[in-house]
C-alpha cells in the first residue's frame, strides 16, 4: 500500500514537473517557430510558409539592428560595473561583521521588492533635478545598475555562505599577501557565483522595458524599439533576434555546466590514486 502511494505521488510529481515545463518553454516555442515563418502581411502573428529567408538575412531591419546593439551596449556595460559592485559587497557582508550591515541588507532587498513603474519614475525624477546629466545612454546605465547590484550581491552572497574563511587565514599563514590571497584563493572559489550573476543581470538589463522607459531619452532599446514597432508591424526579424540572444544565453550556460563537470571529473580523478596509495600502505 505504502509503495503504491510512493509510486503515484512521484507520477504526480513528474506530471506537474512536466505541465510547469511545458508552460515555460511553450512561448520560447513560438519565439524560435515564427522566426521561419514567411508572412504575407505586416504583422508575423499567423503561420504562412516555412522559410530559411529570415536567419538568412538576421540583420535586415536596420533600426532592429541598432536598437540591439544599444542594448547589448548597455548589458554590457551595467553587468560589468554591477558584477564589480555587487560582488565585493558579498564577499564585505559575509566576511566581516559591523555596524549597520542589517541596514545594508534591507537596502540590498529594496530594489527587488519596488516595483519597476516606481522605480523607474523615482530615478527619472532624480535626473530631472539634475543639470549635468541628459537622459540618454548614461541615465539608463545607472539605472539599470540600481536594481543589477541587488541580484548581483545576493546571489554571489548565496555561493559564499558555506565558504570557509579559515582557507584565506592559512594561506596569508603561509605568507601570501591579502591581495593574493584573495585572486588564488577566495576568487576561484566564488567565481562561478559571480559567473552566474554576471548572467544573471546581463539577462535583466537585456530585456527591461519599464525602467528603460522612463530614463531613455532619444536612445532606443530593443525592448522599446519592438514595443514602438508592434503598433504598425511585426517583422519575422524580432523573433530571428531573440532567438539568437536564447541560443547564446543556452550556449553559455552549456559551457559553464560542462566546464564545471569536467572540474569535478579532473578532481575525482586525482583523488582516487591518494586513496588507493594511503589503502595500499595501511
């Protein structure tokens, strides 16, 4: 009785397992689908006629193009400084311990909790009241940087909470300086963390719309370039785009896990002849 049960609550589980997969994946579906579609109208919404023509021609709509490359411009720049920013506040707030870091924590949480029409008013209304800033590149990369550096030192701070501190304390015992400590140790450590943030808020900045908006300017993203162009048509490029942007997102992260079981074998591996040395002396 007890088995049939285990055995229907794992079909049950592996059922919605596969009903919450199907309700992510399916618009990514659609997404890469109608990148081969030929439509006959404006507005690529209906399938007509399967078609190698768009991928062929990826970079057709110039206005696309460029809006893209401005957005893989802003991605590009917030994700660096924000990796920077929000890794080292990880790496403070879990090693030391001072007054005022329970503050710090409650701001960290702040900009994951407002919401992004607020957000994005409160930042352009801070611009406004200053005179040596334009909207434009420069505001959306700040505030873009505002609600990156939240993700960002969250989720290095969740890989360094079962980090042992005493690594660093031997290695400045064997004589290597804070400086090295850190590069040799701490940070080969932590780096697929902040690898993972890295990604994380390249992949936020990439696709916002909201925060964009409001402190854009004259510059145009790729998320308000397809929301401006969606009003008078639908081109099969925007989906060839974002395929693209999925492709390399999946191939990235491929990378990452197959380096990291490789790292994993490597240390398996070498550990196996210790063992069978330290069996055969014993």
């Amino acid at each position: 009785m007890m088995r049939t049960r285990s055995k229907m609550g794992r079909w049950a589980l592996n059922i919605f397992a596969g009903l919450g997969l199907l309700y992510l994946f399916t618009p990514i579906f659609f997404i890469v689908a109608f990148s081969f579609n030929k439509p006959k109208g404006n507005f690529n919404i209906a399938w007509q006629e399967f078609t190698f023509e768009n991928w062929m021609h990826p970079f057709a709509e110039k206005s696309l193009t460029q809006a893209l490359r401005v957005s893989l411009e802003i991605a590009a720049v917030s994700t660096l400084i924000s990796t920077v920013l929000g890794s080292l506040i990880a790496v403070a707030l879990s090693r030391y311990k001072f007054r005022g870091s329970g503050g710090i924590n409650l701001f960290l949480v702040l900009p994951l909790t407002t919401p992004e029409i607020v957000l994005g008013s409160s930042l352009a209304t801070l611009f406004l009241g200053q005179n040596f800033i334009d909207f434009g590149f420069t505001t959306i990369v700040i505030a873009h940087i505002m609600f990156q550096v939240s993700f960002v030192a969250l989720t290095v701070r969740a890989r360094i909470r079962g980090f042992d501190w005493t690594l660093e304390q031997a290695a400045q015992d064997l004589g290597a300086s804070p400086m090295r400590t850190f590069m040799k140790v701490t940070l080969p450590l932590i780096l697929p963390g902040i690898l993972a943030a890295a990604l994380l808020a390249f992949a936020l900045s990439i696709d916002d719309f909201i925060i964009t908006f409001f402190n854009s300017g004259n510059v145009v993203s790729f998320p308000l370039q397809i929301y401006g162009a969606a009003r008078v048509r639908i081109p099969p490029q925007i989906n060839v785009l974002a395929s693209m942007i999925l492709f390399l997102s999946v191939a990235i992260l491929l990378s990452g896990t197959i380096a990291g079981m490789r790292k994993e074998a490597a240390k398996t591996s070498a550990a196996k002849p210790k063992r069978r040395s330290l069996t055969k002396s014993a």
